[in-house]
C-alpha cells in the first residue's frame, strides 16, 4: 500500500528549492520585455505624426499604470 502511494503522490516543490523559482522569474521577464516592445511598436504605430513625439499625459500614464496594477494582482491571483 505505501508503494501505491509514493508513487502517486506528488510534490510541485523538488529537493533543489528554487530551481522551480528561477525558471519562473526568467520566464516572467522574458515575456514582459517582449510585451513592452510590443507595447512600444504599437504606441509609435499609432502616432498620427510621425515628425513629431506623441503626447503622453499625466492622465494617460495613470490609466496605463493603474491597468498594470490590475494585471499585476491578477497573475499573484493565480498562486492561490
């Protein structure tokens, strides 16, 4: 009976302790720098002129910055 349930059971946490940990940060920052590039090519794509710097306001960073706080609370959502 023990042998069944060794061989069932099985742990998310391995022996090597943040192994699991490091992949996950690597990955985490991989696709968040491919996602602000993205982010970035769009915003100049959509610049109505292009000899000139779009306008990016107090407002418009508070709005990016308070949907990143809701994406951020999500993902930690998902660890639970």
């Amino acid at each position: 009976m023990s042998d069944i349930e060794e061989a069932g059971s099985y742990d998310l946490v391995d022996d090597s302790g943040t192994n699991w940990k490091t992949k996950v940060l690597i990955i985490g920052a991989v696709s968040g720098a491919l996602v602000g590039l993205g982010a970035a090519y769009l915003f100049i794509q959509n610049s109505e002129d292009d000899t000139q710097a779009p306008e990016f306001t107090a407002g418009k960073g508070l709005r990016i910055g308070v949907l990143l706080l809701g994406l951020v609370r999500n993902v930690s959502d998902l660890a639970s």
